[in-house]
C-alpha cells in the first residue's frame, strides 16, 4: 500500500521583491488552503497507517490460527498432498531388521513371528538376563529363536555378543569363526534395559576392540553418556563427542554402527565418517514422532523408549538422511516389546514395539516427504552392503490399503502394546513372491 504524499507549495513573490495588498491577501488565502491541505494530506495519511496496521493485526491473528490448526492437521494434509502422488502399490526387494529385540522364553515366542513376517534376516540384541556375553551363549539363542518360529520360515537371526569389561580377544576371535555371529554390542553401563552388565570403560576392552578390528567384527553403539548430571536430550550428542570420535581416532579401522541415531548431530557425525566404516540405522518412531508425542493428553509410556524421542528439527533431520540416498542409513527398528503392566507403572519401561508394522510405518514416514522411491535403498540394501552379506533376492509389496493397528498384541502372559495402537495406516504389506 503507497501513502498519500504531503506536498509542499512555495508562495509567489513580484519581480521586485514585495506584495501587493492584493497579492498578500491572495497569498493569505493561499496559505490558508495550504494549510487545509496538508491537514487533509495528513489525516489520509493517518487513516491509511491505521487501516495498514490494523490489516496486519488481523494478518497475525490469522497466522497465528493457521499456525495451530496446521500443527494438528498437517499430518492429515501432508499425507493427503503426498497420496495424490503416490502409487497404488510399491514392490522392493525384502527388507532386513539391522536392529531387533526379541526377548526370550514365552515373550519371544509371542513376538518373533511379526518380525519373520517382515523381514529376512535381523540382527538380534543380545541383552538379555543374562546378557548374551559369550559365543556359546549365541548359538544357544539362537537355535531357541530358530524353534520359535512358525515352520518353514525363511526368517535367518544373526546374532551378536554383549561387550563387557571382561571380553577377551579370544571371545571374539571364536565369535567369528563360528560364522553365526555378526557384530558386538555396546551398551554403556546403565544406558538402557538390561545394560547393568555393561561397559563401564573402553579402556577395560580395548584388547576385545582391537580384535574386532583384526576380525572385521562391527562394533553396534547404544550411544548415551550415562553421567546423570546430563541431561536425557543431550546424551547422544555428548557421547558422540566424548565416546565416540577419540575411539574412532583411536582405532581408525574399526567398523561402527551408530544405532537408533536420534538426533541431527548424530547424521552429521555419521555423514562426517567413511561410510564403508561408519553407519546408523534409524527407528520409525524416531522418524514418525517428536517428543511432543510423550505428552500429547497425558503421559503417553508407550512413545518412551530410549534414546528418547526429539526435538522436531531432529526428526527432520533424520528424515533428511534416510531419504537422502546415502548408504550410511538404513533400517533397524529397535522393535524393543515389553509386557503392558511394565510400560504402564511408576517406573516403565523404555521401549517401543513396532515389529507389527515396521514397514508400513516406515513407508508412512518416507511417503510424508515424497521419497517412496528412496525406501528401497535404505530398508533393503545399505544394510547388507555395510555387513558384506548378500541382498535378499525375495520380493514383497506394500499396497495402498487403510487399517486399524490393533490395541493389543497376546505377549508372554498378558498383552504387548504396538506403536500406533488404534490408529490407521495406508500402507499394508503382502505376502513376500
């Protein structure tokens, strides 16, 4: 909007330098609707200033409207947009779990079909009571896992050892050689669920380290700091910069998964490394939700799980990264199920189960920002490149069909609450060709 200008006008004067009686009073006059002009300039100009900030009061008001009501609905919209866009089916090449839970005994037996359903192969955490610390101890899980599951199921676990203060060498010069066990674990002492057997300094470990190094074993990193005067947002960022970096300096050889990344200092710390040497997987939880989502109407138990969900420029940040093509990212759901009364007490559990639907809510996620053609990449190859194993060559479909997630899943003797319980999802996966 142009404001009026307020003109000046310069009184005329005789050659001679004077007034006539006539031309003072013509001057008169003239000054006096000089005067009444510019009073009249300026009041336009005061009534256009007032309709102008008035116009943008209401402009912010409105903004401020938009502004709430996008925060609600644009989930609904973006994926509304993005549908519009999006195939009616999506066919790849069979995913693998590069980061998966499944717990032991009747609990396991409970929930080791979702993921065979899913996926061809998982790497399986070994954090167990007790911990899975020895080579032994692996292959005896995993014929338990192999017996869990429905027959004839494809479903391959690759196992990993629990590093301690006190593995030697020789553990995993015999965790290699017997061809079952893919990577060691580290979960600093205190970090997350079952960790108390952890590693308390890499310093006590370094001879196991290096012999992974020598072995070609992958090291897997719950990466938290777990000094309690951190606070729980920070934990990751700190142990990338305290932990993670003077070890990766100090053994410049060693391969590295950062797992459940969380946070934009852990993609740029990823993407800063080799990225034959140095990967992370990422979580759909991680990617779907932010840390609002803790507390949306209440406590919400079954959104904790740890590393805890972030900031909203951290999840865009991740969904950055797994979209991007790199081959750093890849799929690892840290589908970690726990028994509802555990999740919903004083003191719950960390943990979310998502092995129910894994691909459909990654698939969820990649469709929000237009990238179903990057899905491919991150769920069914990078992983496999980074371990040297072999892609899968079995097939399976996601087609565009909306259901309800379940409230429940049966789990050990009660029930498992599944990530999304009660809500719908586009995306359902067909039977693998």
């Amino acid at each position: 909007m142009v404001f009026p200008a307020v003109q000046s006008t310069n009184i005329s004067r005789s050659s001679q330098g004077g007034h006539s009686i006539s031309q003072l009073c013509g001057s008169s006059q003239a000054k006096d609707n000089m005067n009444l002009a510019k009073v009249s300039q300026v009041q336009s100009a005061s009534k256009c200033l007032h309709q102008v900030l008035r116009l943008a009061t209401l402009q912010r008001a409105n903004l401020r409207s938009l502004t709430v009501r996008a925060s609600v609905a644009a989930p609904e919209r973006r994926q509304e947009s993005v549908s519009k866009q999006s195939p009616e089916s999506l066919t790849i090449t069979q995913p693998d779990d590069w980061h998966l839970h499944l717990r032991d005994g009747p609990a396991m037996q409970s929930c080791v079909q979702h993921s065979a359903a899913q996926f061809g192969r998982a790497i399986i955490m070994p954090n167990l009571k007790p911990p899975v610390v020895s080579t032994e101890d692996a292959i005896q899980y995993r014929q338990r896992i192999l017996s869990a599951l429905p027959k004839d199921t494809p479903f391959q676990p690759l196992m990993t050892l629990y590093l301690t203060d006190k593995t030697t060498a020789d553990e995993i010069r015999k965790a290699k050689e017997s061809g079952i066990v893919y990577a060691v674990k580290l979960y600093p002492a205190g970090a997350t669920t079952n960790s108390a057997a952890g590693v308390t300094s890499l310093d006590k470990c370094m001879a196991a380290l290096e012999a992974m190094v020598e072995h070609g074993l992958p090291l897997l990193v719950h990466g938290e700091v777990t000094d309690p005067s951190v606070d729980i947002f920070d934990r990751e960022r700190l142990f990338l910069d305290r932990v993670l970096a003077p070890l990766l300096a100090r053994l410049p050889d060693l391969r590295c998964v950062v797992e459940h990344a969380t946070t934009k200092e852990a993609v740029e710390f990823v993407r800063s490394q080799d990225a034959t040497r140095v990967g992370a997987t990422v979580t759909p939880q991680h990617l779907l939700l932010n840390r609002n989502a803790l507390f949306q109407g209440g406590v919400r138990p079954h959104h904790f799980c740890l590393p805890i969900l972030k900031r909203e420029e951290h999840r865009e940040a991740l969904l950055g990264a797994v979209t991007s093509g790199s081959p750093q990212f890849f799929l690892g759901t840290d589908s970690a199920p726990h028994e509802r009364g555990t999740k919903e007490a004083p003191c719950g559990c960390a943990g979310c189960f998502s092995a129910h639907a894994a691909l459909e809510l990654y698939a969820t996620a990649f469709e929000e920002v237009g990238a179903l053609d990057k899905l491919e990449g991150f769920a069914s190859f990078f992983g496999p490149d980074f371990y040297r194993l072999p892609r899968n060559s079995k097939k399976v479909t996601l087609r565009r069909q909306t259901w309800t997630v379940p409230d429940e899943y049966p789990f050990a003797t009660g029930t498992v609450v599944p990530l999304f319980a009660g809500r719908e999802l586009g995306w359902s996966l067909q039977q693998s060709t």
